[in-house]
C-alpha cells in the first residue's frame, strides 16, 4: 500500500494546507505573468513561519521595513524586467530574496550541462532528485525548476509517495508531491500536484494534465528555517 510523507509543518485545514501557526499556505499565481519563483519562495517561507501569509496577501497592512516588506520590495524591483514574464525567475534571485530573513538557510543544487560535467553523475537529474528527497525527509521545502522544450516552471514539493513500506525505507519515492502556484488551491489534501519519479533517462512524469508531460529536473534551492 502507498505511504505518504508530508513535511511535519504542514497541515490540513478547511481551507487547505495551513502552517503551525494555522496560515494558509498555497499562493496562486497571475496567468501572464513568469513569477512562480517568487510564489513558491514565499509559500516555503510561509511554511517555516517565517513571513506572514496575510501581509502576503493584504498588501495596505504590510511595512516595507520587515523582512517580507523588504523582499517584496526588491521583487516590484525585479518586475520591472519584461525577462520575468518571458523567462521567470533565477534561483540566483530566489536566493537574494531570502536574504532579508535573517534565520532562515537555503541549499541549492544544479544538474550541470553535459559539456560543464566533470562526470556523468554531474549532469544527471537524479542528481537534483536525490537533493529533493533527503531535504522534504529532513522536513525542509524543496523548490523545483522542471523543464522540457515546452514548459520552464518552479514548483514547490512538500511531500513524497512511496509505493510500498519497503520503498519508503530503503528511500525510493515514487512521486514527488508538491504546491503548484499555477493551479488552485488544494482542499482535501497538502498538495495540488505530484510529479511521478519512476521514468527512465532522467524523465520524469508531471502529472497535471490526462497523459503527463514528460519533465526533467534543473535545479532545486531548499529552504529552512
């Protein structure tokens, strides 16, 4: 029978996942605009109680002097860039925006170029896979850039599936559960997506859509507090 691990902050309200502090925690993106980074950045630092989901959200209450207020001062900054619509966000500006928050670490992985890597191992997207499951194990938010030709997205895992109670223990997910900020809020449980891990060659599974899209994993930055 499948398990499932979900970060030991997170919890299930009526109006879904909620911190300890009972915030809610899924932020929903704009259609047009390239900024799920931001979004995903702020819903772990939600997680970590580290900023507010209700200055988040109720913008006229929030002081530009707090560490949300300086963060989202420099992210009306970095919206003045027509790249953040067309390209998204870098983690290198992920992990600028986090520098305001004076107690909260970051860790970052990135799977190298073929042509960069040193050897096989360095270009291979099991590389991030594997960073993603040892943080959500050791209960810190993961985001994660999947790609393929069509589609460039940061999303937010927060859970694992593990087909069976063997597989949880020797460690092999089979899903990576996490909060998408494209899609709605999720309401029966912590998460709003899952990204099956199984697929060979580096391809993964997206299952948000009737077939999947194949993705592949760039780049991770987890974050904790």
């Amino acid at each position: 029978m499948p398990e499932f691990v979900v970060i030991d902050k997170i919890k299930m309200s009526h109006c879904g996942p909620v911190n300890e502090a009972e915030q809610p925690i899924h932020l929903r993106q704009g259609s047009i605009d390239g900024a799920c980074g931001p979004y995903c950045l702020f819903m772990s630092l939600i997680i970590c109680g580290a900023a507010d989901y209700y200055d988040l959200t109720e913008l006229e209450r929030l002081s530009k002097r707090t560490e949300t207020g300086k963060s989202l001062n420099m992210m009306t900054q970095i919206a003045q860039d027509p790249a953040l619509f067309r390209h998204g966000t870098s983690i290198l500006t992920l992990k600028k925006l986090t520098a305001n928050y004076k107690d909260i670490a970051t860790d970052q992985i990135k799977a190298k170029i073929r042509s960069d890597a040193k050897t096989e191992k360095e270009s291979s997207p099991k590389r991030v896979s594997d960073f993603v499951l040892n943080h959500v194990i050791e209960n810190k938010p993961v985001i994660l850039w999947v790609y393929n030709n069509d589609v460039s997205h940061w999303v937010l895992v927060v859970g694992l599936e593990f087909e069976n109670p063997d597989k949880r223990k020797d460690k092999i997910p089979s899903k990576f559960l996490i909060l998408d900020p494209s899609e709605p809020s999720p309401t029966i449980c912590p998460w709003n997506g899952a990204i099956d891990t199984t697929g060979a060659g580096g391809w993964c599974k997206w299952l948000g859509d009737e077939d999947g899209k194949r993705v592949t994993f760039k780049e991770a930055l987890a974050v904790w507090r």
